[in-house]
C-alpha cells in the first residue's frame, strides 16, 4: 500500500469519453483495467466526473455558428467548444460500466456551472472559482497525488498542473491516460506540465 499522505486522482473515465462516446478519445476505454488495479494500492482514491447541465456554454451547439473543436472567446479567455457531453444524468456522463467506483471515497463533479467550464479537477476555468478539492485533500492529509484518466491533455493536464501549483507533489502516470491531441494540444500539454513541475511517468 501506498503511504496514507497519498491519493489516487482518477479523471473523467466516462461513457462520452470512451469509444461510442458523444467525446471519445481514442483507446479511452484501455486503461480501465489498469486504474482499477491501482486503486488497490491507495488508501485515498478520488474520482471526479464531468458534469454539465443541457446547453452548457462549452457545447458548441449553444452557440450560432460554432462547429465542434473550434475555439470561442469566453469572459473568461479562450475556450474550445465540444460536442455536447457529459450531460447530468445521462448515459454518457455515467461512469464506465468496469470502473471500480465503490473504491472511491469522494467524487468531484465539475462544469455545472452553465457559464464556466471546468477541466481542471481544482479550478473552474475562470482559474479562480474552486471545486473545493484542494479543502478536502488538505483537510485529510494528502500531500501527493497520482493522476490517471481522461484526456491526458485537457482535464488530466490542467488537474496536475493545478495541483501541482498548489504544492501538491503530483505524478501523471502517462500508460493510464488517454488524450484528444487536438491542434498540438498533446505536445502543450506535456510541455506545460514538465514545466509545473508535474512528474511524468511511463
Ligand atoms: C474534457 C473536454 C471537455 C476532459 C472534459 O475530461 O478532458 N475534455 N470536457
Ligand atoms: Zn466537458
């Protein structure tokens, strides 16, 4: 077992993001195994699960003229529109069926707010309104964290690098992530959190 100052932090594995998904990112399925044996080694286990309401600002559907994977100005900065996903209540906003849920003690649920998207497991994308895991980790001891999930290089980086800035001592375990790689997206991504200090595995 890992020490008790640790905590498994598995993102977004979610039908619409899995193949069949409204979101699938490629192989997202693959790792399902891989994070449920890991979560044996940890006392802590986290999941968090995207969670928009219908017509959610990120869809591109909510806006005229906006076709998916293109990039809108928000109030808040740039920000990518997606097809519509993760819709509260949903199939695809469930869980994957395989992933072993009952090992998780909390479950963040991020991007509810219809105005603000959330990749990061911490920050709204307004990078200031807090999801309050930073308060739960801290208030229970966790010191560092291991993230695994998806997208490698939307939600999972901007969790670790996050994490990372708060002083968290955090590693992506990269075998158990799965990314969108959109427009260079991947290699930003990989860049941005070697940069935060973020520990790369595998
Ligand atoms: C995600 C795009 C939109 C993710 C969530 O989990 O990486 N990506 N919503
Ligand atoms: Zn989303």
């Amino acid at each position: 077992m890992r020490a008790t100052d640790e905590a498994l932090i598995v993102i977004d594995v979610q039908n619409d993001f899995c193949p069949g998904g409204a979101l699938a990112v490629a192989g997202g399925d693959e790792i399902v195994g891989g994070i449920n044996a890991l979560m044996s080694e940890f006392h802590n286990v986290v999941l968090t699960q995207d969670w928009h309401p219908i017509g959610h600002s990120s869809f591109a559907s909510s806006h005229a003229d906006q076709e998916p994977f293109s990039v809108t100005t928000m109030p808040y900065g740039p920000q990518v529109l997606w097809p519509d996903h993760c819709v509260q209540g949903s199939g695809g906003a469930e869980f994957h069926s395989e992933l072993r849920t009952d090992a998780a003690q909390m479950i963040v649920r991020k991007g509810f707010n219809p105005a603000v998207d959330s990749y990061s497991a911490f920050f709204e994308n307004d990078r200031t309104t807090p999801t309050g895991l930073e308060g739960y980790l801290r208030t229970r001891g966790v010191k560092k964290l291991t993230m695994v999930g998806l997208a490698l290089d939307f939600c999972v980086n901007f969790s670790a690098v996050d994490g990372a800035n708060l002083g968290f001592h955090v590693t992506v375990e990269q075998d158990l992530c799965r990314a969108i790689d959109l427009d260079g997206s991947l290699e930003g991504a990989l860049t941005g959190m070697t940069d935060a200090g973020v520990q790369l595995n595998g």
